[in-house]
C-alpha cells in the first residue's frame, strides 16, 4: 500500500511539473511528465508483487479486511491495495522462567521450554482473531497459568520424585488451553527446578538421616542373622553331643544285656574255681556268725559270702 502512495504521489508531482513549466520549455515539461509517469508505474507494479518466505503462510488483507484465502512461500501477485502478512507457521520454540508454589507451600523456580507451531489452515484465524503477536497474547499466559496451577497439586517432595509425571501433566494442561486457539503444542520440557536453600538442606539432612537409619536396620538384621546361625550352630553341636551319649549309652546296655544273659551258674563257678589260688577261704567273725573271705590272688578282689 505505501509503493501505491508513492506512485500516485509520483504521478501527481511529474503532471504538476508538466502543466508548470510546458509554457515556458516545453521539453522539459514533457521529460518530467514521463518521469513521473514511469516512476508512478513502477512503485505501483512493485506494490502488487508480495513475496512469502519459506515455512511461511500470507495472509492477505483488503484495506485491513482479511480474505477467505492464503498464499504459500513465493511470488505472489495481489492488488495494489492489498497487503500480505507473512505468518511463520514452523515449529517456534520459546523460554520461560517462572516462580510457583507447591501444594505445602514451598517456592519452586522453574525454567520451561515449550515447542509450538500454527498450521497453514489455521493461519487466516489466527491472524484475525489475535493477531501476529499470538505468542505474548495467548501462549506465555496458557504457560504460566498452567504450570502454577499443575505445580500446586504437588508437594516438594513428590516434585523431586515425580518430575516425569509433574511435566506431562502441564504438557496436557497448556496444549488443552491452546487447542482452542488453533496452535499446535509440539513438545515441552522442564529444563530446571530450583528450591530454597532452607529447603535443600532439609532434604539433604533428611536423607542423611534415612540413609543412617537403614544403615543400622541392616546392622542389626545382620547380627540376627550371624545369632541366630550361631546358635543353630550350638543347637547342632549340642543335638551332635546327645546322641553321641544316648548312642554310647544304648551301647553299654546292649553290651550289659548281652553279658547277662550270658552268665550261668556253671560260668560263674569256672570262673571262681579258675581265680582260686588253692587256698582256703578265711574267716571273720561277725554279728551273724563266721563269714568266709576268698582272696583271688592277683586279682586283688576279695569275695565275702554272706
């Protein structure tokens, strides 16, 4: 639109040059007119000749109307009252900084990334419905609502620990907010989370204080442990010990049962008879009468009858 206003000035200024000077150099009048004319023809063509760069939709206007229709990347004819504005419709990325609160109230300082993009289709909407600025007016305010709102939903602690779970729920929660406005969340990402220093350290010194407490549980389950093998060990030993006794034992009484039941009397008196060393027996007066007394020699025994 600015070239049509030069050329129409530019016409005007070369026929006001003409009709001024024709009286008087008639040839100078004519050289202007043809100037101004020319000049007039060539800002007037340039201002219907639009370009549109690459990964780009035009959006075409009629005196700030927007038509029905949009233009691709390249050379495009138009009327010289038309204007064209270039829409980016590639993938844009934008970062934010941004200061929240958990649902316990602790301050988190967070730097946000967000890929997003318009498509061709939607272009001529976006335009007419908000503009060129569509990032300020529309995407840092969904950004920061959103991740306020999701942050608040969690504590610190589940923050830390679910940070996956926390960046796909404002990922959800900005691309429904966006949808409405035809633009495309392609990705995001939480590049950063910061706590305060008061905070940090009392994490740190709770997990200080968990990593010693499972320490000594594992300290003392270990000595359990090595107890109660020790005294399995003993209960072994000492079951080991016992039936080695009641083993011995058996023994003996078989051995005892077996020598009794092989004593007779015609045994007992070979026996006397062979211990004798052909002595008579002595005999030592009692209370009941005389007792004899057998002596066996070496034996070193000694058999009183009763």
């Amino acid at each position: 639109m600015f070239l049509l206003f030069l050329g129409v000035i530019a016409a005007i200024v070369g026929v006001i040059v003409f009709l001024t000077v024709r009286t008087k150099k008639k040839q100078a009048a004519f050289g202007g007119l043809i100037v101004g004319v020319l000049l007039a023809v060539l800002l007037i063509a340039s201002s219907c000749i639009s370009s549109v760069p690459t990964g780009h939709t035009g959006v075409v206007t009629t005196f700030g109307r927007v038509e029905n229709y949009t233009l691709d990347s390249g050379l495009h004819f138009v009327l010289p009252w038309q204007s064209v504005v270039k829409m980016d419709n590639r993938v844009q990325k934008e970062t934010v900084e941004l200061s929240c609160f958990s649902s316990d109230i602790q301050e988190v300082s967070m730097v946000y990334t967000v890929n997003f993009q318009i498509k061709k289709s939607d272009a001529m909407t976006i335009y007419s419905t908000i503009g060129t600025d569509y990032y300020n007016t529309v995407i840092a305010p969904a950004i920061a609502e959103s991740v306020k709102i999701v942050t608040a939903r969690y504590n610190a602690e589940e923050i830390i620990g679910r940070r996956s779970e926390l960046a796909q729920a404002i990922e959800e929660d900005i691309a429904t907010k966006l949808i409405y406005y035809n633009i495309e969340l392609v990705s995001t990402s939480i590049e950063d989370m910061d706590f305060t220093d008061a905070f940090t350290n009392a994490v740190e010194e709770k997990q200080v204080a968990e990593q010693n407490k499972l320490r000594a549980e594992t300290e003392a389950e270990q000595k359990v442990i090595e107890a109660e093998a020790e005294a399995e060990i003993r209960k072994t030993e000492a079951d080991a010990a016992a039936y080695e006794i009641i083993t011995r034992a058996e023994a003996e009484a078989e051995a005892n049962e077996l020598i009794s039941n092989s004593l007779t009397q015609e045994l007992i008196d070979y026996t006397y008879a062979e211990k004798w060393d052909g002595k008579l027996p002595t005999f030592v007066a009692g209370e009941n009468g005389m007792t004899p007394v057998f002596d066996f020699g070496s034996s070193g025994v000694t058999q009183a009858e009763n």
